[in-house]
C-alpha cells in the first residue's frame, strides 16, 4: 500500500511541477478541479465499503474458504475467473467487495484471477456498452481471445506461491 501510496504521489510532483513551468497553468483551477472529482467518492467510498462489509456477512465463512480459499487450488482460481466475469458495478463496488472476500480469507491467486476477470471481462460492460457499441462480431472475438487471461493469471500466482 505504501509503494502505490508514494508511486501516485511521485507522479503528482511531476505533473504539478511540469504544470508550474508552464505559464498559462492556473494551480487554482487544477486544484478546484481535483476536488470536484474527489467530493463524489468521499460520499460514495464508505458506502461502498460498508456494503461490501454487510454482504461478507451474509456468506458463511467456511464455505467461501472451501470453495475460494488458498486450499481450493486450481479449481478455486477457476471458479473466482467465472465470479469476476459476472461481478457487476464499477470499481466503487468491486473493490469493496473483493477487499472484504480477501480480509475473509480468499486467497491471493483466486484474488488474482477475480480482479482480472472483473477488469477484462466483466460481462456487465459486455452487455451494456460493447455489443451495442462494437458489435456482436467484435465482443465474442474479443471475449475469445481474452477469457484464458484470468484463469492464467491466477495460475501463474498459484506456481509463484
């Protein structure tokens, strides 16, 4: 947490100070601009993340661990690729949510495997954006080439481990 923490804040001293050579840059304006985008997930962010809370609670711990947990092996990381893909929401729901299933237990390849179907996959967007926008043609192409990657990415944590 703490390198990603200092990576954003690396690359906020570059830009700001590439901003402030540049003269007709107002810090002012950038800073409103900033906040404007920052005030929605201030309100949105700990509603998600008491959500996401409320609903570990629902599911029993044992079998999320039996089903998920680092024991589960390959067919755990097959499992999270398929319940990333149909995960839905945005991040302010994702991430909430898959924060709660790894405090829980979950472990990191099936984690892994989750976050990335979630991100490539994710039927949701699939079928609320690129099929009306791209196509059928295009989405199962894509989808086709693409749908190995979680299940491999989680594989490749699993060895690693």
């Amino acid at each position: 947490m703490l390198i990603a923490y200092l990576s954003v804040v690396s690359m906020l001293a570059a830009v700001a100070l590439i901003a402030h050579r540049t003269s007709e840059v107002s810090h002012r304006d950038i800073a409103l601009r900033g906040l404007s985008q920052l005030r929605p997930l201030l309100i949105r962010l700990p509603a998600a993340l008491l959500a996401g809370s409320f609903l570990a609670a629902l599911i029993p711990e044992g079998w999320l661990l039996l089903l998920l947990g680092d024991a589960s092996g390959v067919a755990g990381v097959l499992l999270a690729s398929l319940l990333g893909a149909v995960l839905p929401g945005g991040p302010l729901v994702a991430f909430p949510l898959a924060l709660v299933l790894f405090s829980a237990g979950v472990g990191t390849p099936q984690m892994v495997a989750l976050i990335t179907a979630w991100s490539v996959l994710a039927f949701h967007r699939v079928l609320a954006f690129e099929i009306p926008l791209m196509g059928w043609g295009f989405a199962w192409r894509r989808l086709a080439a693409s749908a190995i990657l979680a299940p491999i990415a989680g594989l490749l944590v699993l060895i690693l481990q």
